[in-house]
C-alpha cells in the first residue's frame, strides 16, 4: 500500500474497500465460523442498542438497562469485536483469528462487562475496590489500550499512556507538573469503576447518541442513499463550470448525512466524482483535494453532525437542537465557500462543464418552477405541523399510532410515483460521458429516501426529542424501509420475484445492522480510551496547571491562546480522530479560553469555544503528513498525497477561519439573533468568506494583485467584525471612578448590562483582573437593581469591595466574589451603528470589481486577437 501511496498509482475497487475497511469497520474478513461471530456478534450489538434507545424495555418492563450498565456492555462489544475484525500487525493473518486473540478479545469483553456483570455488588461498596477490581482494571486497561493501537493507530494509545503515568507518578514530577500522588487503588476505582474515567461522559454518549446516529447512516446508505445523491447532485451540477467539482461538493455535503466516516465518504463519492473532476480538467492533486475538503466538512453539517457534536450536549449542557442551531450557518456558509472556489479553479484554468442532458429552460421559466416548487414545499409543510397538532388533539394517546399509519401511507405513495422511474444505477466512471441524468427523473427516482431524514429532522428540531429516541424513531423507519422497498418497487413495476425482493430487502437490513456496528468500533474505542485522559485531568488536576501554563504562554491574550488551541489540536490531529482530539483539547483548554475572554472583557459563550476546537478536530483527516482522507482521496486519482493533503488543507482555509470569527462576533452561531438578524448575518458572512476565499485563492475575476488581496483580505474581516473598526472610531462605553456605580445604574434600565473591571483572585489564590458583565435586576433606584442582581457593595470614599455575591445570582455567574475589588465601572454610552462600516467595505469592493473587470476584458480581447 505505501509503495502504492508514494508513486500515486490509482487503487482498485477492492483495494479502496479494503482501506476503508481498515480504518473504519476491520480489515480483517475471515470466512467460516469466525467470520459468522463477527458477523453475529455486530448484528446482537446493534440490535441491543436498538432496544436500549427504544421505549419498549419500559412498555414490557424487561431489558431495562441503567447508564453504568449500558456503557459496560457498548464497551464489551466495543474491545471484543476490536480484537476480531483487526489485526495486530500488518502481517497479521486477514482470513483467520489466531487463538490469541480470541483469548484476547474474550478477556477484553468480560473486563469491559464488569461493571455490568457485578453491578450490583460495585454500587454497595462505593470507592472501595477490592483486589479483583485491581486486577480486572489492570487488565481491562491494558487491552483496552491495544485495541485502541489496533484500531486507531499508536497515537491516541500513547497520549492515555502519558496521563496514566502522569496520575501514578505524579510525586516524582519535576515543577509545578508535581501532585500528590494517588494509590493504585484510588485510580483503579477513578478510571474503571467510577463514571469519571473510561466508563465516563464520552463513552455515555457514544452508547445512548452516537451509535444509532451511525446506524441510521448504515442504513441509508445499504437503502441506496448514497447513489440517489450523487446523482443527483450531478444532474443540478454538473453542467456548470467545473461542475464535476461542484457536483462532489453538494454530493458529500449530502452524504455527511449517512456517513460519519470521512475516508467512507471520500472513496463512497470519490470513486465515482474525482474522474470526473479530471476529465474536465482538474489535477489529480486538485480533484483528490477538493473531495477531501468537502468529505470531511460532512462532520460539520446538521442536522447529523460527527460524533463530537453529540459530546457537546453533554459537556456544554445544552440540546442537540442548539448544538444543531448555532453549527448551522458556519456550516452552510463553509460549503457555499467550497463551491465558490471551485468555481474559482474552474475560471482560472477556463473550464467547461459536461453536457446538458436536454436543453436549459428559459431563465423566467426557471424561476417560477423553483417559486413554485419552493411555495409548494412551504404549504406542504405547514399543512404537516399544523395536521400533525390536530392529529395529537383529537387522537390523544393514540396519535402515535395515527401519526405512523399517515406516515406509511405517505411512504407508499411515494414508492408508487417512483416507480415510474427507472432505478438508479451507478455508472462506470471511467466510461466516456455523452450527457449528464436528467434532473427531473433523477430526482423524482428516490425522493423516499427523504422521509427518513425528515422524521429525524423532525424529532429533533419540532418535536424536541431527545437525540437517542430521534435516532431510534428514524432507525425504525430506515428498517421498515429497507424490508419493504424493494417488494413494492417490484409490485408497481410489474417486474420482479415478491419474494425474492423480499429476502432481498432482508438481506439488505441485516448487512446494515451489521455495518452500523462494525463502523462503531473505531468509535467505541476512541470515547473510552479518552476517557482515561479526561479522568486523569479530573484526578490530577493537571488541566488548572495546563492552563496556567498556556496563559502564560499567551500573555493573557485571547487571540494568541486560540492560536494555540488551533495548533494543539491541528498536531494531535495528525494521530488522534476527531473525537478523541475533541475530548483532549477541550477538557484542557476550553475553561482557560472562556476566563480568558472574560478578563479580556469578552464574553465567549461556551458552545462557541467547544466548535472552535471541533472544527479544528475535523482537521484531523486533512492535516498532512497522516490525513487518512488525504490518503484515500489520492488512492483515487492517482496523485501524490503528501501534496494532495497540502491542497487540501489550503481548501479548508475557510474551514479554519470561520471559528476565530465566531469567537468573536457570536451572531454567526445565531446567538440571541431572531429570524430576521439571522438570515441578514447569513447574507453578509456568506458574502464576507466569499471574497475571503477570492483572496485566498488569489483569484477573483481575474487574477489579484498583491495590492487587492490585502484590500480583499481586509473586505472580509470587516464585514464579518464591522464592530473591530466602530469600537475604535465610537467606543461603546467610557471608564469612570467605580464610586459612581450606584448613580450610573440609576441611569440604566433593568436588563441593560453593566461592565465592571475587577481586581481579585482566582480558584488557586493567584491575583486576577478581568471584566465581569453584571445584568441589572428589577428595581426603583440604582442600588434596589444592583441588589435584586445579587451585588451587595461596601463603598468607602473611592473604594468598592464586593461586600456579597448571593449564591445563584446574576452577580455570581458574572464572576464576583466577596472581598473584590471594583476599579473601573464601564458605562453604556450610544454607538454608531458598526453596520455603518460596510459602507467603505463595499465601495473598496466595487473599485477592486471594476479594476479586474477590465483587466478581464483586455485579457480575453487579447486572447480572441
């Protein structure tokens, strides 16, 4: 394979089969008995997390598995099908299990159930292990460290490694990295039979969301999914100027949605886009880079993000349903920007697109079809959440049922309207092109493969599910779908065996149940083996010095802490998947960014903080020199993949620039931002990433110079923060002496937020100055509102101490504490409106349009001469 790498030889079918395989689901297929346990032992795992997330074990009362239970078993099924489907080493056998290994993984799974299998009797002796639990820890780690090589490579093994001997020989560390040590027994109990180390958050979150999200995707995919959307992302596309390379972005924009896997994703399309990138004209390096770009931004588009989005849910505190609102415009706003430098490779090299399937409509007509279509959509949906509240009204407990039997009704309705249209088949793409599918027929061929992401979608964001029962209800769906789709097509059609579509679709069922798990592994795995890390930072304590450390390597400045955070995590991506980078960086670095912003006088909402290391967790499959994605991609075209890697990376500027913006202006995650605010952001931040990708790519209606992509460079910052320049031409506040803070909260009304410079200590005793934002409360005078906000203050003369912060108040969230001291009191004072800045932007964005207009215009007279 490295031979095959380094020249850039293009890989078969099987061969890409076999590196996905040996990345995501195992590489290892033996035939006979053994291939049917791993078969067998997938199929029980996602059949048991099916009944997990349902709600039948509570109907019928059997099965019922608490969170300590069900997390034993996840992990068990998790390490013993590790040691099965990978092996050891390279020469390792593929056809076969050595003896060892099933030793290995028999061992493993029953360490892993322990807590499950002796449940009861751990919950009667609380942080008292005994020597069993020793050596079942001992051991229990150990493997669990082997199949974390296995699966994922040395990296992440060898970052638990590092913690683990941090926690015992803590004592023996040189500086402030020293602590007081734990015995063996303490960490045994802390990383394997608590709920803060293995058996942790991460892994909760990988058993109750994490899983049926990847099963779902299992599912739509063996469904035909996958096919349904590349081709039709080809037939809107392809046409276009590099439309292959359009067509490839919008097709893994929409096969994010069925695979969590970025090297999944990069050979699922690739295999099929990236020829077809090449043959209008790109690279193989280019074509390889932009699959890579858009593959692995599918992590980062809702409503079914990567696993680290379910992990935010639980380390923020907040629903899937905000998680999913504030990721969606950095998202959208990504993918549009990926598409435009398509478009813009495309004009440099004077692409054309690929043939019409039949001639264009008028441009009137056009329009009205997608205005139509558009109203039709919005009634339709309308008419469906105010029929599904009527039928809840009148149906009551029963509308459950209703809703289901509607649902099918509808689903066959739209097998029936399908089958008018021929099947979808993926075509060879190294066969000659004559003309792209007609869009029509295209679409119209596999619009059931919808209503399943619309239940999900509808669960999550209308219904308000939590994300475990949306997956389930959209899992249970994909079932129903995958039995009975192929028998109905055959029924319409005329065409075809009942039956044996019937065991067809079957079949089909069963081989998705069974990939959903196998794709688990790698998943599984990764939250638990992070899971030693995060309980070696609680136990340690070893985050608070971390912290410290990287303060004073910033200088207290936020801009350079998030420098970096980004490069931390951009250098553990080059080992560690994005979940385990995910869980690292923000366990260590998260608190230290938001305090940061705090003394700074910026307030970082937390969810910002954790995206900010999420999408550069997503790096983790780009970063050359070990971006497995990178890897594939070239494996594909043929290219050299060190180099396709830097292309790529350098595509996914736009990706790495998009989280320092929302840092600091948070209306980008729609932050306290209504409907209208909303899509008035979307507009400009679509505009600004534009030309800030015109001016990355050095390229916007003719080539830049060097002059114009600064002012480029320069146009986008101040669209994105029109606040930078105001605050600097009209300060939003003035300093004065903090004895008149009474008298300036008279001024204010109730609500209206006060900035106090504040003189104190931190957690550790360590002296701290930061900005502390206090909500007035309700009130006759200045002082009832500072009261009813929880401040009570001891005024002597120029002095002011924060006399009492009441417990669970506006004062207290905002950070103050008995005995500080109030310095500087910033009072509100009326601001231009910073939208006034747009104004110089936008006309320096005209002057530079008019400039390469007409240098575009002598360029292409020169070259019709």
């Amino acid at each position: 394979m490295s031979e095959e790498k380094a020249t850039g030889t293009q890989l078969s079918e099987e061969e890409l089969q076999d590196l996905v395989a040996s990345t995501d689901t195992g590489g290892r297929n033996p035939v006979g008995s053994a291939g049917k346990v791993i078969l067998g032992a997938a199929l029980l795992w996602s059949l048991f997390q099916v009944w997990i997330a349902s709600p039948l074990p509570f109907i019928v009362g059997v099965g019922v598995f608490n969170d300590t239970e069900a997390r034993s078993i996840h992990l068990a099924f998790s390490v013993f099908l590790a040691f099965l489907a990978f092996p050891a080493l390279k020469r390792s056998p593929r056809d076969h299990i050595p003896v060892q290994d099933w030793v290995l993984a028999v061992v493993a799974a029953l360490a892993a159930a322990y807590n499950f299998i002796l449940y009861t009797e751990l919950s009667a002796r609380p942080n008292n292990p005994n020597m069993t639990d020793i050596v079942v820890f001992c051991v229990g780690i150990v493997l669990l460290l082997e199949a974390t090589r296995r699966a994922l490579g040395p990296p992440l093994m060898i970052v638990a490694m590092v913690f683990l001997l941090y926690t015992f020989g803590g004592p023996h560390m040189p500086g402030i990295l020293a602590w007081k040590g734990a015995s063996f027994g303490a960490v045994a109990y802390h990383q394997w039979l608590s709920s803060e180390g293995v058996f942790g958050i991460a892994l909760g979150v990988s058993t109750s969301f994490v899983f049926l999200f990847v099963l779902f995707g299992a599912l739509l995919d063996k469904a035909g999914a996958g096919n349904y959307f590349i081709k039709v992302a080809f037939s809107l596309l392809g046409h276009y100027r590099g439309g292959p390379a359009k067509a490839a972005v919008v097709a893994s924009a929409m096969t994010g949605l069925i695979s969590g896997s970025s090297i999944a994703n990069v050979v699922t399309t690739g295999t099929f886009t990236i020829p077809m990138m090449k043959r209008v004209g790109f690279s193989p390096e280019k074509a390889g880079a932009v699959e890579v770009a858009s593959s692995v931004n599918g992590q980062i588009m809702p409503p079914v993000m990567g696993a680290a989005a379910f992990l935010m849910v639980e380390y923020v505190g907040i629903s899937y349903f905000e998680v999913v609102t504030n990721a969606f415009v950095p998202a959208l706003i990504s993918y549009i920007a990926l598409v435009y430098i398509v478009h813009l490779e495309a004009m440099k090299a004077d692409m054309l697109g690929l043939p019409r399937a039949s001639a264009p409509k008028p441009w009137m007509v056009a329009i009205m079809g997608f205005l139509i279509g558009f109203i039709g959509i919005a009634v339709l949906a309308v008419a469906v959440y105010y029929g599904i509240g009527w039928i809840k009204l009148f149906a009551g407990d029963s509308s459950g049922w209703v809703i289901a039997a509607a649902l099918t009704v509808v689903y066959i309705g739209l097998v029936k309207f399908c089958a008018g249209y021929p099947e979808l088949e993926l075509d060879d793409p190294n066969s000659p092109v004559v003309s792209l599918p007609l869009v029509g027929p295209t679409v119209k061929s596999g619009l059931q493969f919808i209503l399943p992401v619309v239940v999900l979608v509808w669960c999550l964001m209308v219904e308000r599910l939590s994300p475990g029962l949306s997956a389930f209800w959209a899992t249970a769906f994909m079932l129903f779908i995958l039995i009975t789709q192929r028998p109905l097509f055959a029924f319409f059609r005329g065409a075809g065996d009942l039956a044996a579509e019937t065991r067809r679709g079957w079949n089909e069922m069963i081989d998705g149940l069974i990939t959903g798990a196998r794709n688990m592994i790698g998943i599984g795995i990764a939250t638990a083996t992070a899971g030693i890390i995060v309980g070696a930072v609680s136990q340690t304590g070893v985050g608070l010095v971390l912290a410290e450390l990287v303060e004073v390597l910033s200088f207290g400045n936020i801009m350079l802490i998030l420098i970096w955070t980004a490069v931390l995590s951009l250098i553990l991506g080059m080992g560690l998947p994005t979940t385990a980078n995910y869980i690292v960086v923000s366990s260590l670095l998260a608190p230290v960014i938001v305090q940061l912003g705090q003394d700074a006088g910026l307030i970082v909402p937390l969810i910002a903080v954790h995206l900010f290391v999420f999408y550069f967790g997503i790096m983790a499959d780009v970063t050359p020199p070990v971006g497995l994605a990178s890897f594939a991609a070239a494996a594909v075209s043929g290219g050299d993949p060190i180099k396709t890697g830097f292309v790529a990376f350098f595509y996914s500027l736009r990706t790495a620039a998009l989280p320092f913006l929302f840092i600091f202006n948070t209306d980008l995650l729609l932050i306290d931002v209504g409907w209208i605010g909303g899509i008035a952001v979307f507009i400009v931040a679509t505009v600004a990433m534009l030309i800030f990708a015109a001016a990355t790519q050095g390229f916007f209606l003719a080539r830049n110079r060097v002059y114009e992509t600064v002012a480029l460079l320069l146009i986008a910052f101040t669209l994105f923060r029109p606040g930078f320049w105001m605050d600097m031409i009209s300060p939003p506040t003035r300093d004065v002496a903090p004895a008149q803070i009474v008298e300036i909260a008279d001024r204010l009304q109730a609500g209206d937020e006060l900035r106090l410079r504040v003189d104190g200590q931190d957690a550790v005793g360590n002296p701290r100055s930061f900005v502390a934002i206090l909500p007035l409360g309700e009130g006759e005078t200045g002082e009832d509102r500072l009261v009813a906000a929880g401040l009570e203050l001891y005024i002597d003369g120029d002095v002011v101490e924060v006399d009492n912060a009441i417990y669970d108040s506006d004062a207290k969230a905002a950070g103050l504490d008995f005995g500080q001291k109030i310095v500087v009191v910033k009072e509100p004072i009326d601001q231009l409106p910073k939208e006034l800045m747009y104004i110089p932007a936008l006309l320096v964005l005209g002057l530079i349009v008019f400039m390469q207009r007409g240098r575009r215009a002598r360029q292409l007279a020169g070259a019709t001469a």
